[in-house]
C-alpha cells in the first residue's frame, strides 16, 4: 500500500495534509456554513448527457477543490497557530539552543515563555501578533493550563546539551559562524539543510516527522474554527445539533469535545516539530557523515 501511495504523482505530505485535512474538513464546512441555510453543496456537474462525464468532471473538479482547501489550512495554520506559538515559547531550535544554559526544570522553562512573551507583546509587537492574539483567544485557557501545570515535555528538549554543543563548535569551526549562535535563530537553517542534503537518513525521518506535526498543525485550525463556530451559535443561536441535526444537542459537550482536539493536536504538532528539530541536530552533530566532511575541509 505505501508503495502505491508513493507512486502516486504527489508527495506524501500532500496526500495527508492537503488532501487529508481538505477532505476531513469538508463535513465541517458544510456543517457549519450551509446547515440551517436554504443552500446546499453544488450537484453533480451536469453539462453532458453521458452521466458518467459528468461524474467523472465532477470528481475531478472535487479533488481540486479539496487539494485548494488543504493548502488553504495549512497555510492559514502556519500564519495563525504556528506563528504564534513561536512568538510565546519559540521554535523549537530556540528551545533546544536554551538547554545549553542551565536550567531548573520547568520553572526555567516557565522563565522563557515570560520572557518570550514579554519580547515578543511588549518589546517587538505587530499587527499580526494582534490579529493572532485575538484569533487564539478562546483557546487560550488551553495555553494557560500548559503553564500553570508545566505540561512542557512535549515540547521541551529531550537530547544532551553536550550534543548541542557539539553542534554549535562545529558550525563555528567548519561553516565561519563567529557570531553568537545560541541568540541566533539562524544556525538551524544550516543544520536542517545540510542534514537535508548530505544525510539520507536523518532527510527520511525529519520528512516523517515533517508530515506529522503538518497534519496536527492544519488539524488544529480547523478544530479552532469549529470553536469559534460552537462558541457563536451557543451564544446567537442556542446551539445547533452536531451530530443530531434535528434537535439542538448538547453544545457543552461539543465544545468541550473540540477543547479536547485541540488540546491533542497542539500537542502533537509540537511534540513532532521538536522531534523533526531534534533529528537534524542529533544528525549533524554526531553523524560520521560529517566527520568525514569535516576531515576534507581540513
């Protein structure tokens, strides 16, 4: 089965974040926009007399439509759910550059986000913080409860600072970066693409990881806008059944629900990314690839 899947003309991360995440999306876009409206989804194409034209244009024209969508999330899940996360803990390669410092457990790691956020809202604030601020605002108990509990480890470094460090001699020794790297996002760009090009197992399983935390990051906006969606016809409408479409239901339980699959994609978009961020540097800096690398450029 994998191997039809990868002769299929696309790559595996559109199958499953484009396409998957568009078609999965697909109920709640009906559910959401046409339930309780004298409109419904377009019929079958049916310009031609042969039905079976008509079906096979309108399955064509589908696919498109759901491959557009699945972009359209994704992108809109980097703009709003990636960003800011980045803003108020950082990348992970910004995490994993902090466990060169001395920590104390979680309450170092609840020190960074203040001063994350303190950074990011107070000192180099935009407009599209704001405009994030504001779309994650329901979801924002979520967050507070990750602090408040220091539910980090999903999130937080799992690989030896020694090992951090190895890679950061390296880059300064092989690649002229004299700067300080540790306060300089940039140093795993180097990393990922040399691991990326020059190591082809580390590329298999960072293109995993890659394809992971993609289908948690796009699953995520879309339960965010479910609960937008909830939270308004809870307050405007009364609520509307989700399941049971002829009568109410209960919206407490369907927001809680989706509170719920939220809370589970958040993290496993950032349980992934930090394994894709965590697979390059391990790569880079104790792979013999390099090693032999290094002994050329000597």
């Amino acid at each position: 089965m994998i191997d039809k899947v990868n002769r299929l003309p696309f790559a595996n991360y559109d199958v499953v974040v484009y396409f998957g995440v568009g078609i999965f999306s697909l109920p709640l876009v009906s559910r959401y926009s046409l339930l309780g409206r004298d409109v419904s989804f377009p019929p079958i194409f049916g310009a031609y007399s042969d039905g079976s034209i008509n079906l096979a244009v309108s399955l064509v024209a589908l696919a498109f439509g759901v491959y557009i969508l699945g972009h359209a999330i994704s992108l809109m899940s980097s703009f709003l759910i990636e960003q800011f996360i980045y803003r108020i803990v950082g990348p992970p390669s910004h995490v994993i550059s902090r466990t060169c410092i001395p920590s104390a457990g979680s309450f170092s790691f609840r020190r960074l986000i203040r001063n994350r956020i303190a950074s990011s809202y107070r000192d180099s604030r935009t407009n599209a913080d704001i405009v994030r601020l504001i779309a994650n605002a329901p979801v924002l108990p979520i967050y507070t409860a990750i602090y408040v509990f220091g539910f980090f480890g999903f999130y937080q470094c799992k690989i030896s600072p020694s090992v951090v460090l190895r890679v950061f001699g390296r880059l300064r020794m092989y690649f002229d970066l004299e700067y300080d790297i540790i306060n300089d996002k940039r140093w795993f760009k180097v990393v990922e693409y040399a691991c990326a090009n020059d190591h082809a197992v580390a590329s298999a399983k960072m293109y995993n990881y890659l394809v992971i935390y993609g289908l948690f990051r796009s699953l995520s906006l879309v339960f965010l806008v479910s609960i937008w969606f909830e939270l308004f016809y809870w307050w405007r409408l009364g609520g509307i059944g989700f399941v049971d479409q002829s009568g109410p239901g209960n919206p407490l339980l369907r927001v809680v629900v989706l509170y719920g699959a939220y809370g589970i994609s958040l993290m496993g978009y950032g349980k992934f990314s930090r394994r894709y961020a965590e697979e390059a540097v391990q790569a880079f800096g104790l792979s013999m690839i390099f090693d032999q690398k290094d002994s050329g450029a000597r």
